[in-house]
C-alpha cells in the first residue's frame, strides 16, 4: 500500500493543477467578453452623444439662418428709413435746391464710373451714353422737383433708381477684376530663364 502512494499524490497533484488552468482561462475569457461589451456601450454612447451634437448644431444652424432672414429684413427697414429721411429733407427744401441734389448725385455717379474705369480714357459713345443717362434722370426727377412736385412716391423711386446706380457701378467694377486667362507674368519669366539658359549654352 505504500508503493501505491506515490502514485495516489502524483494524481492528486494532477487533478489539483487542473482547476487553476481552466480558471485562468475562463479569467482571461471573461476579461476579453468584459472588455468587448465595454467597448460597444463606449461605440454606443458615442453615437449618442455625437447624435445629441449634431442636434444641437442643426438647431444652431436653424437659428443662425433665422438671425440672418432679420438682418435682411432690418436692412429692408432701413431702406424704409432712408427714403423718409430723404423725403422729409425735399419737403424742407426749396424746389431749386431740390433739383440741384438731384443732379449732383446723379452727375456724381457718372464721374466715379468714368474715373474709376479703366484707368484709360472711356470712348466717346460711353461719355455721351452716360451724359444722356444723367438727363433722362434729371427730366424724370430733377424737373419735377424742381417744379414743386414732391409726391412720396418719386422720392422712394429717387432712391431705388440712386442704388440700383450704385450696384451696377460696383458689379462692373467687380466684372472688370475677374481676369481668366493664361498666367502672363510666369510665361514671361520662363521666356526669360529660356533665353538665359540659351545664352549660357552658347557661350560654352
């Protein structure tokens, strides 16, 4: 029986050994699922938090075009301002004095396009064209103002045709800028390193 007994603790040793293996892997198997249901309420709650940002930003957004769609309308008003403010200065006028403003504003818009044109001289039909604008405007306000007619109405349109002036001068201006074409400057200085590069060919 004692020869047996080496082999009884051999096997009682086995089977101890046994119980820790698999609880190691059922530790590391249990960590890893831990970790993998820990990442997908991580995934999740980012989602939803990321959701909740992207609500928050339309509504920004929302008010931001709201606060936008007011200012346009504040300028309208404006506008409104503006052309009261212009008919209650005719009405304290005289009628000559009237007349007066009204052709400098509009012989003013003629200068600053022919100045701020080209930078070379205008033809000559573009100055008549432009002359013949100012007295079509001035017969159409100028005169009447001037004869003592003073309705709300033709000072509101005074303004309007006055901006609608002012926006076509800039637009033109602005057309004037855009420029599409080939780059000239970079073309000419490549020219010029290529005539250099011959020249040094050359004398080699």
């Amino acid at each position: 029986m004692q020869g047996g007994l080496p082999v009884e603790s051999g096997a009682m040793t086995d089977t101890d050994q046994a119980p820790p293996r698999k609880n190691a892997f059922a530790l590391v198997r249990g960590l890893v699922s831990g970790m993998v249901r820990l990442a997908k309420l991580e995934l999740q709650h980012g989602r939803q938090e990321i959701g909740a940002m992207l609500g928050e930003a339309g509504v920004g957004v929302a008010m931001i075009a709201g606060a936008f769609v007011v200012a346009l309308v504040s300028l309208a008003t404006l506008d409104v301002a503006i052309v009261l403010g212009v008919a209650a200065l005719f009405e304290a006028l005289p009628g000559p004095a009237v007349a007066i403003i009204i052709l400098i504003v509009f012989v003013g818009v003629l200068v600053v396009a022919v100045v701020t044109g080209a930078g070379a001289r205008p033809p000559a039909w573009a100055i008549g064209a432009g002359l013949l604008a100012v007295a079509v405007l001035a017969a159409a306000f100028a005169l009447p103002a001037y004869l003592g007619f003073r309705a709300a109405w033709l000072t509101a349109l005074f303004v309007f045709t006055t901006q609608l002036l002012v926006a076509g001068l800039i637009a033109w201006r602005g057309v004037r800028r855009i420029k599409i074409g080939p780059p000239e400057e970079t073309i000419a200085s490549v020219r010029e390193e290529a005539a250099w590069a011959k020249r040094l060919l050359k004398r080699g």
